[in-house]
C-alpha cells in the first residue's frame, strides 16, 4: 500500500554533490520521521539522517556538515543533499519513513563516489 520512489543517486568524483529524493504514496498516517540509511558491500545498514515532522534532525557523525536533510511535508518527500562526497560515502542509500504504527523502506539507489 505504501510505496517510496527514490532517486538522485549516481556516480560522481572525490567532492562531488548528489541530491537523493524519497517521495513516499499511499496510505499511511502521520508520517512522523523520515530519513536516509546507507549500506556498503560487507557492513550493516546504518542511519545518515533523519528529521521529524518538527524539523528537528539528526545526523550521523560522518556526514554532519557535508549532508543536509529536508522534507516538504505536503508532498510527503524527503531530500538529502550531499555535497564534498568521499569515496567511503560509497553505498546503497534507502529512502525511510515512519509513523506510529509502521516503518517503511524503499528499495535504495546506488550512490558511487570515485576518481
């Protein structure tokens, strides 16, 4: 019922920017969190970003200053803006969304940062 389409991903140099794209249709109520996970060849998912309905985020340690999240809640999509990209940013990215009864996962774009 609920489906996140993501896009933005792509391969880009050493300090390069991407801006990823998660729009999320369907029914669900009261998207309460939406964020960023990434997964690398051999390592477990982990959290980049998220924000809040509020606008309150947070952000993993490795991307602060260099990612920005963002959502327009009236089109329920959230963005990551990721600028000086660096090639141990290089991993699938996925698209989550939250409410108080459900998460959601959308299916993950690649995002290639090499010379």
């Amino acid at each position: 019922q609920v489906q996140l389409v993501e896009s933005g991903g792509g391969l880009v140099q050493p300090g390069g920017s991407l801006r990823l794209s998660c729009a999320a249709s369907g029914s669900i109520f009261s998207i309460y969190t939406m964020g960023w996970y990434r997964q690398a060849p051999g390592t477990q998912r982990e959290l980049v970003a998220a924000i809040t309905i509020s606008g309150s985020t947070n952000y993993a340690d490795s991307v602060k200053g260099r990612f920005t999240i963002s959502r327009d809640n009236a089109k329920n999509t959230v963005y990551l803006q990721m600028n000086s990209l660096k090639p141990e940013d290089t991993a699938v990215y996925f698209c989550n969304v939250k409410n108080v009864f459900e998460g959601y996962w959308g299916q993950g774009t690649q995002v290639t940062v090499s010379s």
